[in-house]
C-alpha cells in the first residue's frame, strides 16, 4: 500500500455521488441522502503498473471498486509459480471476502494505471441493507469471471488462449484493446512466458492485431473469433 499515491484523503458525498461510473459500482442503487450514513474517509487511490493493491493473508479492513484500469488476481501455487485467476476491470469490486473473512484470499496488483476507491468494512455496514443487492451481484460477477478464466483462458491451445484474451481484453463493439506484460499473459494463460511473447509476435505477423502504441492493439475480432472457437 505504500507504494500507491493518494489523490485524495477524503472521497465522500460529492465525489460518490457524481462518480462517472455510479452505475457500475457498489454504491449504484443508494441515493444522496444515502451518503450521509457515511462517517468514514473513503480513499481515492491511484495504482501505477505494478503496484500492489493488497496481498494474500493480509488484513482485510476493507473492500475496494475499481474506477479505471485493470487488476490481476494472483495466487501462488506450491511449487512457487505464480498464476493469475482473475481479472477486475471498471466497476468490479476487489477484496469481497474482506465482508466474511479477517484476510485478502489473493494478491491484487496493478496491470494498467488504475484509480480505485478504498470503503472501509464500517461504511458498508452502515449503508446495509440499501446495498446487500450490489453486493450480490458483485459476488456473482467476481465468480463468473474467475469462471471465464478458468473455462476460456485455460483450455485449448496457446493459440486459442491468446485469441480469447485479446477479445476478453475489451468489448466486442471496440477495435482496440490493452494488453500487459507477457509474464502476466503466460500465468494467466498458464503457458511459458516465451508461448506468449511468441504467439503474440504471430498474431502480429499475421494481421490479427496491430500494435499501435506500447502494448496498445487494433483487433480483428472476427479472425480472433475464429481462432478462439477452434477453427
């Protein structure tokens, strides 16, 4: 947490309730007079690449939605390897477990720039029962994606892998995406860090994605489409 800047000690009643995403997180369904039950500093916190957000055992005061970016989910396996098992983007809740559990269950860390709010336990006790639904459906939303990984970036062949997280990188209506380091690509694919890079570097020799900027990609997503299903 030491190394993450914070733009603001205090993120309360104008700041939540004008957020560009409200519709998205945690706070969705409350209406302005709701933020008046909030006697709580809520943190706004900006993550560059890399930085960790929190770590796996450690204490779990509070839960976190992110605004902007993207934050792998990561666990190390017995052997010391590491393996992501998850992706948040805009709108997903990070450290849920923290309403059940005195601990986080996986590292979250940084792929992009990311901007995220920290909401102490103590505030969404106190703004309960008006969000028990949002919670809810981040719960299932956070198991539906760690599903998609285990289902869609697990199986098949490196190809196919690599096809699938460039679409899963952004919508389907939008042409270009971001992609990260190629050691995160490999652990979330469970491939070797050269399947990755040299995959990627096909893909691009072939047409399928164009590199516009560092890490920056215009998608053919009908070929992308193709590969992914096995064709």
């Amino acid at each position: 947490m030491k190394s993450i800047e914070i733009e603001a000690a205090w993120h309360g009643l104008a700041s939540c309730d004008c957020c560009p995403i409200q519709d998205l997180v945690l706070f969705a369904d409350l209406e302005s007079a709701d933020f008046t039950a909030i006697h709580q500093p809520i943190d706004d916190l900006w993550l560059p690449p890399g930085a960790t957000l929190y770590r796996a055992e450690q204490a779990a005061p509070a839960l976190f939605t992110l605004r902007e970016g993207l934050v792998k989910l990561e666990q190390y396996l017995s052997d010391g390897t590491k393996r992501i098992v998850s992706l948040a983007g805009p709108g997903d809740v990070l450290g849920l477990e923290a309403m059940l559990a005195d601990s986080y269950e996986h590292a979250a860390i940084a792929l992009q720039p990311s901007k995220v709010c920290r909401i102490p336990k103590a505030v969404i006790g106190a703004l309960s029962p008006k969000i028990n639904n949002q919670l809810m459906r981040k719960w299932h939303e956070s198991v539906r994606k760690a599903h998609a990984c285990t289902r869609d970036l697990s199986t098949g062949n490196a190809r196919q892998r690599v096809a699938r997280l460039f679409l899963l990188l952004a919508p389907s209506e939008a042409r270009r995406c971001r992609l990260f380091g190629r050691e995160d690509v490999g652990a979330l694919l469970g491939v070797t860090t050269e399947t990755a890079s040299k995959t990627v570097a096909e893909f691009k020799r072939q047409g399928l994605v164009r590199e516009i900027a560092v890490n920056l990609f215009e998608r053919d997503i009908a070929a992308l489409e193709r590969i992914a299903d096995g064709d």
